[in-house]
C-alpha cells in the first residue's frame, strides 16, 4: 500500500458483525469480525514471534463463520493501525492499515 493511501471511515456493524473501512482512494472493504479475529497478527495468536509479519491469510479472513464474536471496541493506535478489543477478552492485536488494506478482497 502506498503511503498516500489512508483511512476515512471505520464503522463496526455489531449486527452483521462486519467492520467496514472507507480508503481515500475510494475503496470500501469489508471484514467479518470472526475472520478478523481468526488472523489476528499478534505474536499469540501468529504462534510466536518467528511467524510474525507475514501477509493476512484472506482465505480464513472469508471463510471463518462469522458468529459469536463481536467487537467491543477499537483503539486508535497511532496514525498507523487499530487495535480491537474482542468478546472473548483477547485485546492484544494490532491491525496496521497495511495490514488491513491487503486483507482487503
């Protein structure tokens, strides 16, 4: 992603459990929370640090079911990512936008 390209709107559908982010170049993408939460990119749940800064899996991004888990809040961190707080109580992810953008299908 290149350095231009930003965020304009993040928005947490708890309903259809999907959170929705607005690119400044236009593009709309949609995640699934469960599948959020399945490709977490923290050093816990990527299995230790030798895993960490690999590309998000959008396989299981798309094909986790999307049930009972939600979104409890998201921290800004910085200017470059999100950070979520999930209902299972897991909080330690960071979600770069680059990271977020190229989970983008």
């Amino acid at each position: 992603m290149t350095q231009n390209i930003r965020p304009t709107g993040v928005t947490a559908d708890r309903n259809q459990r999907i959170l929705s982010i607005t690119w400044s170049d236009g593009k709309t993408c949609q995640y699934p929370f469960a599948g959020l939460r399945a490709i977490c990119p923290c050093v816990t749940c990527k299995g230790g640090h030798d895993n960490m800064g690999g590309p998000p899996d959008i396989d299981v991004l798309y094909s986790t079911k999307n049930e009972g888990i939600s979104i409890q809040n998201i921290l800004t961190v910085g200017s470059y990512a999100i950070q979520i707080v999930w209902s299972d109580g897991h909080d330690t992810g960071i979600f770069t936008w680059d990271y977020l953008r190229q989970a983008c299908a």
